[in-house]
C-alpha cells in the first residue's frame, strides 16, 4: 500500500515536471521570437522556472505524508 501512494507521488512528479518544464520551454521560445530577437536566455530562463515550480511541487508533495485525499460524492 504504501508503495502504490510512494510510486503515484513518482509517477504526478514526473509527470509535473515535463508538463512545466515544456511548457515553461514554450512560453520562453516564444517571448523570444517576439520580443527578444531570438536570444537564448528567456528560453532557459522559462524552462528554469518551470522546472523550479515542479521541483517545488514534488517537494511538497513528498513531505506531506499525512495528507489525506477526499473525493466529493454528490447526492443523486
């Protein structure tokens, strides 16, 4: 049981991190096709800080042990 819960927190982590961390690659790209005449830092600057929100996410994600899960179930 407490594997499964271990490698779901893995599996949201990872996932958290592509999704961020491309999108954050996306966002840099584009600022710099617009704005920056296609310098390379907001590229690395975006993908950076995507990068840092999943990081920052997985790290809460995996000290809060404790924290229990609901699921809204609506009266029919």
């Amino acid at each position: 049981m407490m594997e499964d819960d271990h490698g779901r927190k893995w599996d949201r982590c990872l996932a958290d991190i592509a999704v961020k961390t491309v999108t954050g690659l996306g966002v840099g790209a584009l600022l710099s096709l617009l704005f920056f005449k296609r310098r390379s830092w907001p590229v690395a600057l975006g993908s950076g800080m995507g990068l840092g929100m999943a990081y920052s996410n997985c790290q809460y994600d995996f000290r809060s042990p404790n924290m229990l899960r609901g699921h809204v179930v609506k009266d029919q």
